[in-house]
C-alpha cells in the first residue's frame, strides 16, 4: 500500500502561483509514475500532469507553459509549480500514484483545493 498527502493549496489571484506538493509513504518501490489531477465543481476529474521515476513529463495542453511537475526520490515527494494561474485552474488537485505494471493510477490523496480568484 501506499500513501499519499497533498498539500499547498490555497486562494490565489488569477496570474499568481502556488507550488502543491505530495508526500508518498508506505511500498515506494512499487510506484513507477506518480500525477496530478484535478476536478473542478460539475466536471469530470481530468489529469493535469505525470512524471515517470526516470522523470519523463506529461501535461494536459492547457497547462503547459505554466506548470512544471516534478519529483524529488530521495524526499518520496511529488511536485506541481503553478504558474500564471487563471480561474478555470480552480478546482481540487489529487496526486495519484501509478504501480509498475498498472494501467491506472492504484493510489490517491485526499485532494486539495485550489481557488484562483479573477
């Protein structure tokens, strides 16, 4: 099993930034990619970015540019760097972790919110 907990959400006006991070505990070893996801009110949950453990990147095309994922192994520790943020960015952010071997993403945190106020 594996654990996940985000935090650093939080209020921000539209063109400012917020830097989330997740921390992973439990069977690390298993985990090969970890993401960011994020559901805003009245939508689907949609992925926002993923980093692979050789830190291979991924992002959705509305926040490239903007966003940088990245991971820290020795920390067991994710990260999602916000930039310019606009307020169709609001929504809660999940961190998800992908096992070796898995098709979908085995573990998620508890989410965090993230409001940009225009």
């Amino acid at each position: 099993q594996v654990q996940l907990a985000e935090s650093g959400g939080g209020l921000v006006q539209a063109g400012g930034s917020l830097r989330l991070s997740c921390a992973a505990s439990g069977s690390i070893r298993s985990i090969n990619a970890m993401g960011w996801f994020r559901q805003a009110p009245g939508k689907q949950r949609e992925p926002v970015a993923s980093i692979t453990r050789g830190e291979s990147t991924n992002y959705v095309d509305s926040v490239k540019g903007r966003f940088t994922i990245s991971r820290d192994n020795a920390k067991n520790a994710v990260y999602l760097q916000m930039n310019s943020l606009k307020p169709e960015d609001t929504a809660v952010y999940f961190c998800a972790a992908l096992k070796y071997g898995s098709i979908r993403y085995d573990y998620w945190g508890q989410g965090t919110q993230v409001t940009v106020s225009s």
